[in-house]
C-alpha cells in the first residue's frame, strides 16, 4: 500500500458529476446553453462597443477586454466541463492539465486586473469629471490594459510552475471540473510549505491587490457623492457605477470564497457549485448586468435593432 500511495502522477482523470450519470445529460444541455448565451452576449457586447461611436470612452473600451476576458475564461473550462459530462469522466494529460491551469489562471487574472482599472476609471469620472478625457487618454487607457495583461502572464506563469513543480502521487483522481489549484492540492504528498507559498502568492498579487484599488476608488467615490446637494444628483451619479459593483460583488465574493479561506474539512460538492458559478454563470451575466443596467448601452442596442429592422 505505501508503495502504491508513492506512484508518481503522470495523468490526471476528472471525475466530477460522474456520481450521478442519470443527471449528465441535462447538465450538458443546460452548460451548453450557458456557454452559448455566453459567447453571444459578450461577443454582441465586443461588436456593439465597436460599432456605436458613443460607447468610444474609456469605460467601454475595458468593458470591451472584460467581455473578451469572459469569452476566453468561460473557454477554458465549460467545452471540458461537459466533455466529463458526455464521458462520464476524462483524462487530462500532466501536460494538458498544466496548460488549462496556466489559461484559466491568465484570464482569470487579467479579469481581476481589469475589474480594479474599471473602479479606478469610475473614480476619474465621478471625482474628476472635467479632468476625465484628459486622464484616461487612449495611450493610458492602452497602457492599463497592457499591463493587465502583462501582470496576468506573470501571476499565471509563477502559479503554474509552483503548482506543477509539486510532487504528486498515490490517486490521479480529480473529484472537479477541470483543473484547479484546491483540487490539485488534496493530491500532492510531501512537505505543504510550497502550496502555502503559492496560495499567498497568488492572494497577494491578485486578488487582495485588485481588492485595495476598487475599495479606495470606492471610498473616494463615495465621499464625492456625499457632497452632491440634491438627492436626485447623488442617486444619478451613483448609478454610474451599479454595474460595475454588481460584477465586483459576484466575482470577487466567489474568488475569495474559493481560495482565501481554509479548504481543509470542504466538500468536493461544496468547491463544484462554487466552481461552476465563477466559470460559466458569472462570464453570462456580464454583459447582462452592463446592458440591461445601462441607459448608454441599452439605447446603442435599441439603434442597432432598429438598423437592423430597415433591411
């Protein structure tokens, strides 16, 4: 036995949802119906900022990257999620396991990242209106965006090569839906210092960093409206940033809900939900939560079906 529990891993199997196969069928349905709505609504989001010359702001233009973010993120995961689905289970490769982490921990990033840049052009607007074109020019806006991209790739690089150079051995079963730290983590054997290293390492230069950022634009946010006099104008300006909240709330609350907290005694079940609400339902209610909460966008789609209605 203990020569068995020391075999290296040279393979990974996910097993996630393969406990109910009577139940595999509707979720492949319903995950492909998720990922549809997913791909058209932040690809309409991508196409409508594009074409409608008064979405050309700064906002817009990192709404643009998120909802391709979504696309990319929501990629990675939902076609392997219901390819365990249709099998009843798949093998991933060490290799191509080290790769989707590598992907899902890049645009995850970059969506934290661009989340923060997000809040802090939200503070410009609301703090420093008239200074708001001058700020956010498109070199600085491109610069932003390059060095999310950039810090995306570097977060990603040193998870990845801290989580895959971890020895793992004894069961190559991976009770989730694709490969991610927490259930990689219950499968290594040795000394767990590293993973506590990669664990604060990641916590530290994503997601508490991006955090800092949105709360004190927020804090500055909140101060200027506080100063507005009429009710009206403190409730017209703050609902320039709702959507903007709202997507804050739902990604970060589930992200550290996932990996800042203690995974030691949490079920397998427990981290699945948790999982498929970050990597399927969150991308789909993106482009949702900015259109239907917003008076800018809501009226570029309703000139866009009217276009369309004329041929």
């Amino acid at each position: 036995m203990a020569k068995k529990n020391l075999t290296l891993v040279t393979e990974f199997i996910l097993i996630a949802f393969t406990d109910y196969p009577e139940r595999a069928l509707p979720l492949f349905l319903l995950f492909l119906f998720i990922y549809l709505i997913t791909l058209l609504g932040n690809l309409g989001m991508i196409i409508l900022i594009h074409v409608d010359h008064r979405l050309h702001t700064p906002m817009y233009f990192l709404l643009s990257h998120l909802s391709f973010m979504d696309i990319c993120y929501s990629s990675v995961t939902v076609p392997q999620m219901m390819a365990v689905l249709l099998e009843l289970g798949a093998t991933l490769s060490y290799t191509r396991c080290a790769a989707q982490f590598f992907l899902f921990t890049y645009f995850g990033s970059i969506d934290c990242y661009l989340l923060a840049l997000m809040a802090y052009d939200r503070y410009v607007a609301v703090c420093q209106p008239l200074l708001y074109v001058t700020i956010l020019t498109q070199k600085t806006r491109l610069g932003f965006v390059a060095g999310a991209y950039i810090a995306g790739l570097l977060s990603a690089l040193v998870r990845t090569v801290a989580a895959f150079t971890l020895s793992f051995c004894g069961t190559n079963e991976i009770d989730f839906i694709f490969c991610d730290l927490p259930p990689l983590l219950k499968l290594t054997c040795g000394d767990s210092y590293t993973q506590e290293v990669v664990i604060i390492v990641f916590a530290i230069f994503v997601i508490p960093a991006c955090l800092v950022v949105i709360l004190v634009s927020y804090l500055f946010i909140i101060v200027a409206v506080i100063r507005i006099p009429s009710a009206g104008g403190r409730a017209k300006t703050f609902s320039t940033c709702t959507s903007h909240l709202t997507a804050v709330s739902l990604f970060f609350g589930t992200l550290i809900f996932m990996y800042l907290r203690d995974n030691s005694g949490q079920s397998s079940e427990e981290d699945r939900v948790v999982s498929v609400f970050y990597t399927t339902v969150i991308p789909m209610l993106n482009p949702l939560i900015y259109s239907l909460r917003n008076k800018e966008v809501k009226e570029a789609l309703r000139k866009i079906l009217n276009r369309a209605k004329l041929f």
